[in-house]
C-alpha cells in the first residue's frame, strides 16, 4: 500500500528536502469524503419527503419541505412511491438522524482511541451503506426510520474521526487549511443532494448516494494511519513509515517524529480520564472552547435561514423559482466555505469566527425587522432586496467562520490522551443541538413570530462576540504543544 502509493504520488517531489504538501492534502480529502456521504444524508430528506406524502395531501410536511413543492413542479418522478406518511412521521425521519449520531459521538472516540483512527473511519461505511440498504428496500416507515438511525450512527461518527484525523496527519502551516475541508466537503454534499435528488425517485436517488460510500472507502484505504496514533502503540517504525508518506522521502522527519513522541510519552504519562477533563486546566479549557463554538454554531440560526430560504424569497418579491433558490444558497456556502479554505492560515482562526458572528447577528436583525414590518401590515414591496442580501451575508460569513472552525479547531485544542472522548462529547452536544432547534424552531416562529425567533439568534450572536474575544485562543501557526501550554495558562 505505502510503496505503490508513494510512487504513484511522487510526481513533481521538490528535491529541497521540504515537506510534500500534495499527500496531506490527498489524505485529507479522501477522510473528508466520508463527509460528503454525511451531506447527502442530511439534504436526503429535503427532496424526498414530499415524494413520500400521500397524493390528496398537498400541506408540507414542516417548514423545510415548502422547498420541495417547487421541486416537484420542476422535475417528474415516474415512480410512485408505496409508502405514504404522516406528518409526525415526516419530523421522526429527521429526528432519528439526529438521535443516532449523538448516541454514538463519544463510543466512537473511544473506538478511534483502541483501534485506530484509520479503522474507525472505514468502520462507518458499514453503517452508511446498511442505511441506503433499508431505504431502498424499505417497505414500511420503520425500515426508514431504522435506516436513518444507522446514518445517524455514521454520521455522528465522521464528525468526530474525520477532524480527528486530519488535525493529526497536518503539518502545522496547513493545519488550518485542511481542517476546513470537512465543512466543504459536507457542503459539496449537500449541494449534490440538493442538485439531483428532486429530478429522480427516492429509491433511484438513494442507490446514486450509496455510490458515495464506496469511493470513499476505496480511496481512504490507501492512507496511512496516523503518526501519532502509531506511536501511542509503541510502532515507531510504522510511525515513520507514515509521516514519511505524509511528508516526502526527501523531507527530514527526524525532528518532527521527535516532538510527537514527547507529546506522545506525556499524554501516556498524564493519561486522561472523564475527570481529568475537567481537573486540567488545559483540558477543561479546551472543551470549554470547543462545546462553546459547537453551541454558538448551531445558535447562530443556521437551520433556521436555511429553512426560511424559499419564505425569504417569497416575501421579497423575487420571481425566482424557490427550487433554484435552494441551489444559489448551498452553491453560496460551496464557494466561500472554499475562500475560508484559502483564508484561514492568513487571517487566523479568531478575526474569522469574531466577523462571522458579527455579520451574522447583523443579518439576523434585520431579517427580524423585515418580518417585524410585513407581519405588521406594511408594505415591504420597495425594500424586497434587503432580506435576500442579508441572507446571502448571513450565508457567506457562516461558510467563512462558524460553518468550518469549530470543526477545525476540535482536532487542534485537545491533547492527545484525552482526544477521542473530548471530541465525541462536543459532537454529542452538536447533534443535540440540531435536534433542539429543528424539533423546536417551528414552535418558536408560531408562538413568538418570525421576528422574535430571528432576534433571539441575533441574540446568540452577539453574546459569541464576547466568547470568541475574552475565551478563544488563536491556534494559527502553532504546535499541539504550544496550543497545549496556552490553554494551560503557561
């Protein structure tokens, strides 16, 4: 495998003895796979839902499936579906996602933590493939209900490997840079999803994202584990051999394997319990930044303006097929997710996360306005363009900050020892969080109005200005150590 790879990937080696970039770029993209078949799964029910609803019952089934309606009028399915739900059933479909990965974030940092990085994520295609089985042979609800508890599953745990992974194969002047490929890589699902998903049946559809897992474990099979992990089970040699792969023949890795066998032997040394996630200063202070970037994520209202996407719209004014609108906004997070990519090692982590949170809360405000005047009876006709401009600002900052750092920043903060079930906490709470806000969302705009509901993540936002300020850290440049005694106040 490392021979035939490594040659195969030589082409163009600089002779200088610099690191190779090309490889860790390689092995990062083929993890992040793993997360375009985890944006399929969540945009999967955005065009299938409706194909799922009973043919006299023309009411969507929640906020988000108003998109699917213009779906529907743009492209033809020509087979009809044998299974029919209820609205309660359409909310389960999407709730059981969110239930599976929350149950299975912290087992799978353990797992990561006993076997390996490397097995962990080829472990998941057998859930991502056993849940595309049970939706194309579905022939009840339960089946599909069972099939997105296993995506669930899957998915839960590409969030906490994937970041895992790369954070530990990156060289520390494009740590940052690759750690934004998870969140591009789930965008481009989505996208895919959202692309093709309304113009095939939902049987064809899924057998198109079963594809997906496939190439993902075929690609990641030929990469190495991780150097760090293998020096965690004492295989210095293979260790070697990796970071070797990683780096280049020609790239002097005696210094580099060095100081990870120092973090390695103090994280052996200090090994980590529950407890001590809590006691350590450094650690508590890692998980205290990252479930707090995780909360902030999901608080921003992100799923709240993608649901509203087509009402927003709509209440503009624009002429512009709803179905189409959908696109723009997930080619919008495509493209500047991609420019927070080539940012993120020039402008850090914290100028990033604090303009994204500002311009966020911003936008939210004034989409609260918008609705405050047109729920309030006036005429909103000659200020149609201000709800779709902030909500492509909303859209771009997100992809720009709050969209790829928290994940970015999980597999920088944590020391090695206790890596794996910090990272499946704060994923944990991640999926929690979507479960609230999805679950809840819809509650809050009926009982309090659309305004309100957007003021109060315009709330959320302000309160992540002072978060990002006074408690994170900037990690750009730095070393896993010296992120380490930064956050241990040394």
């Amino acid at each position: 495998m490392g021979d035939t790879a490594q040659h195969m990937l030589s082409v163009g080696e600089k002779p200088s003895g610099e690191s190779r970039k090309l490889t860790q770029y390689l092995a990062a993209a083929a993890a992040s796979l793993g997360a375009v078949t985890a944006g399929t799964i969540l945009a999967w029910t955005s065009p299938v839902l409706s194909q799922l609803k009973p043919p006299n019952n023309t009411a969507p089934l929640n906020i988000s499936e108003v998109v699917l309606t213009a779906v529907r009028e743009n492209f033809t399915a020509t087979e009809t579906s044998n299974i029919y739900i209820t609205e309660e059933q359409g909310s389960w479909i999407g709730s059981f996602l969110a239930i599976g990965a929350l149950i299975f974030a912290i087992p799978i940092g353990m797992l990561a933590e006993a076997v390996g990085r490397k097995i962990s994520i080829l472990a998941l295609v057998i859930p991502f493939l056993i849940s595309w089985v049970l939706i194309i042979f579905a022939n009840g609800v339960e089946m599909i209900y069972a099939a997105r508890f296993f995506s669930g599953i899957a998915t839960g745990g590409i969030c906490v490997t994937a970041p895992m992974y790369i954070g530990e194969i990156a060289e520390t002047s494009i740590r940052g840079a690759l750690g934004s490929f998870f969140q591009l890589f789930l965008t481009i699902g989505i996208l895919f999803a959202n692309l093709i998903g309304g113009a095939l049946t939902w049987r064809i559809f899924s057998v198109v994202c079963s594809i997906i897992p496939v190439i993902f474990a075929v690609a990641f099979f030929f990469v190495p584990e991780t150097p760090q992990y293998l020096l965690k089970k004492n295989k210095l040699r293979e260790a070697e051999k990796s970071l070797r792969w990683l780096r280049g023949p020609n790239f002097d890795i005696s210094s580099e394997i060095e100081a990870m066998q120092k973090e390695v032997d103090n994280a052996t040394q200090n090994k980590a319990s529950l407890k001590d996630l809590v006691v350590s200063r450094a650690n508590r202070n890692a998980l205290i930044c990252s479930l707090g970037l995780m909360f902030f994520q999901q608080f921003s209202g992100i799923n709240a303006v993608i649901f509203y996407t087509v009402d927003i719209f709509k209440s503009a004014g624009s002429d512009l097929d709803p179905f189409i609108a959908a696109i723009i906004v997930t080619v919008v997070q495509v493209i500047f997710t991609i420019v927070s990519f080539l940012l993120i090692e020039k402008a850090g982590r914290r100028i990033l996360l604090l303009q994204s949170c500002i311009a966020m809360g911003l936008s939210l405000l004034v989409i609260g306005i918008f609705f405050n005047f047109k729920d309030g009876g006036k005429d909103v006709s000659s200020i149609g363009w201000i709800p779709l401009t902030s909500m492509v600002v909303f859209i771009i900052t997100f992809s720009l900050g709050f969209g790829p750092i928290p994940w970015m920043m999980m597999g920088e903060l944590f020391s090695a020892e206790c890596k794996g079930v910090a990272s499946g906490i704060a994923v944990m709470l991640n999926w929690i969080l979507v479960f609230v806000v999805t679950k809840f969302f819809p509650t809050m705009v009926l009982t309090l109005g659309k305004d309100i509901t957007f003021w109060i993540f315009a709330g959320f936002m302000l309160a992540a200005v002072f978060f990002v300020y006074f408690v994170i850290p900037e990690t750009k440049g730095k070393s896993s150590a010296q992120i380490q005694a930064q956050l241990a106040g040394k």
